[in-house]
C-alpha cells in the first residue's frame, strides 16, 4: 500500500527553496553511495528552479556523483530549443551547466524543432519510447524515478496534466501531448501519472497563498481526474514541500514541525 503524504512546511519560499535543495542533495548522495547511480525527474516553475538555483551554489553540490545521475523532466512547454519559456533552458541555466553531468544521461523533452518536428503527439511518443529503453527490465515501462519534482498550480494541476483533461484517463502511456493547455503556452509534452506513481519519491513544491486550497485537495483523497496533483504519489514516501502561506488550510496535525 502507497504511504500517505507527509507535508513539511518552511517559513517562506526563500527557506523552503533552500531546504529542498538540501533534502535533494543528500537523497542522491545517498542513493548513489548505495547504488552507483541515481534518477531524477524535474520540473520547472519559480520554486522548482529555485530549488536548482541553491544546489548549484551548495558548498555540499559536489557530494553529487553528476557525471551518473540520470536526469529527465515531468512537463515541457513545446516550443524551440532554448526558448526561456522551456523547462530545459530554466534547468540548464540554474544548474545543469554548472555541473559535470553526462550529456547521453540527460533527457530533455521534444522540442518543436527537434527532430519530430512540429508534432507533440510524435514527440510524445519518441519520449516514451525513451523511457522505455531506460528502463528496469521488470516489465515495467519507465525508469523508478528515485525522486520526481513537480510543482503544483492553484487548480491543483501537477505536471501538464489539468483538471478535466484526457491525459487523466490514460493508463498506459507513460508521455502524452497536451494541446489546448489552459495556460499558456498551450501545447505541451508531459509525463503521465502512471509514470509518476513509479517514482520512488514524489516530492510536490507549492509556495504563496494562491496554492493553499490546491494543496488541501491534492494532499487529500479527491478524484485525480478533478485533482490531479491527488494522483501523484510516489511509491515509497510523497512529500508537500511547503511554504506557511501554502500549507496554510491544512489541518493542524497534517504537516511536520517547520525546519527553521
């Protein structure tokens, strides 16, 4: 049985930035010295790169064996490679260029000048197809990601997987298109929940007081289809990563003491 979230909450984003890049940090040390390796999943947003953004001014940044970890993303915005607008260029920007990481180890999402072209569905596939190759060979079709970053929207979307939407039904392909995104831009790559809920750990990120009432659903039983960060759980520990004005209608018992 999956183990109920746990919700940690930090004084503010600043704090909550930096103590998540910590809590990274040493899950894959310690994943690496037990295993050789790690997998990551990222994602993008003000708090998960600023999350990126303290681990690559860590003094402990280089604990990280960067050459064998294995890096992917959870969403991407279609658009041209490097365009500010893409998760990728953010990640790349706050941490993967300062760092020793393996190019053939990092896994960026299709871009709309890539070799698909400009069709997501295709790209989408090529993903998938990815993933499968990186796979463990237990007949499963994604890599256990042993930490899967997402971010949540104030309709508790997590991902690019939104309230209502077809991506929510799908059950066996691990990275569909989006198109037709109620924000901005519209089309959109992004993993599915049956590849989230292979992750070892899924940590989700939310700060300010416009995500309050997403993470009280999202951290609750509510249907996925109409709360979908409530599908997102990891299959040994999830974890809110919160700020105070975030985790603010939770009820009292549902989060850890604040880390100062």
């Amino acid at each position: 049985m999956t183990p109920p979230p746990c919700a940690v909450v930090h004084p503010d984003a600043d704090l909550l930035a930096k103590a998540t890049a910590a809590r990274l940090l040493t899950r894959l040390v310690d994943t690496q010295a037990a295993r050789g390796t790690a997998t990551i999943a990222l994602t993008g947003g003000s708090i998960g790169t600023a999350v990126l953004g303290e681990l690559a001014t860590s003094p402990a940044r280089d604990a990280v064996d960067w050459p064998h970890l294995d890096i992917w993303w959870g969403d991407e915005r279609f658009l041209p490679t490097g365009s500010p607008d893409r998760n990728e260029t953010g990640a790349r920007s706050a941490l993967l260029d300062h760092v020793n990481v393996d190019p053939a180890r990092v896994h960026p999402m299709p871009a709309s000048d890539g070799p698909d072209g400009d069709d997501p569905e295709a790209g989408a596939a090529r993903y998938a197809r990815e993933l499968l190759a990186a796979a463990p060979k237990d007949h499963t079709s994604v890599p256990s990601f042993d930490v899967c970053l997402l971010g949540i929207g104030p309709d508790a979307h997590v991902a690019s997987l939104f309230p209502e939407r077809s991506a929510l039904y799908e059950d066996e392909r691990t990275a569909v298109s989006v198109r037709g995104a109620p924000k901005p831009p519209a089309t959109r790559v992004t993993l599915t929940l049956a590849a989230i809920r292979r992750a070892r750990e899924v940590w989700l990120l939310a700060s300010g007081e416009g995500k309050a009432d997403a993470v009280r659903l999202a951290r609750g039983e509510a249907n996925p289809v109409r709360v979908p960060g409530a599908g997102a759980r990891g299959h040994t520990r999830t974890l809110f990563l919160l700020d105070r004005a975030a985790a603010h209608r939770l009820p009292r018992d549902a989060a850890a003491p604040e880390v100062p």
